[in-house]
C-alpha cells in the first residue's frame, strides 16, 4: 500500500515531467510570450524582445532548444538547426551556393 504522501508526489513528478515537454510550452505559447522580453522556458539563457517574439520563441522551442541540430555541413560537419542557416554557411564560409 503506498501512502498518501507517496501517491501525491508521484502525482507530482508526473505533472513536472509533463511542463518539461515541448507540447507543454507550444501549448502555453501565448502566456510564455506576453512578457517583453519573453524568455525560453528551458532556462537556457535565450530570450526575445519585439512584436515577433511569440514567433520567434516558437522557432527556437522546435528546432533549437534542447534539439539536435539535424543539417550538417559536408565540408566542416558543422552542424546546424535550421536548413536556411546551411545554406548561408555554405554561401559565406565555402563559397558554394546551396540548392
């Protein structure tokens, strides 16, 4: 039999591993952006100013934050988030226009 203490701190880490997920924060995206600057979740130090930041907080929580970076470069094997950040890499570091 588990005791009532254990039962609701079960709950509890249930309901902290579920604010962890990216569903979570995409879901909360209006409340997280309200504030000027809003700041990533995650604690990971990024944060956004201006009337796009909604956007841009949105961007950052799919395709960077605690994601691996899934664009690599065949030349450095520098990694990248975003194929549009390859792309100017190769422009600018290489000299190659990317397709």
């Amino acid at each position: 039999n588990q005791s009532t203490d254990e039962v609701f701190m079960s709950a509890q880490e249930a309901v902290g591993a579920h604010r962890d997920t990216q569903g979570y924060w995409l879901a909360n995206l209006d409340f997280l952006a309200k504030e000027d600057p809003a700041k990533c979740p995650k604690n990971c130090g990024r944060s956004y100013k201006g009337t796009h930041r909604k956007k841009v907080l949105r961007r950052h929580l799919v395709y960077e934050c605690g994601v691996e970076r899934k664009f690599m470069c065949n030349i450095c094997f520098r990694r990248f988030s975003q194929k549009y950040y390859l792309s100017t890499h190769m422009g600018t570091v290489h000299r190659m226009p990317m397709n």
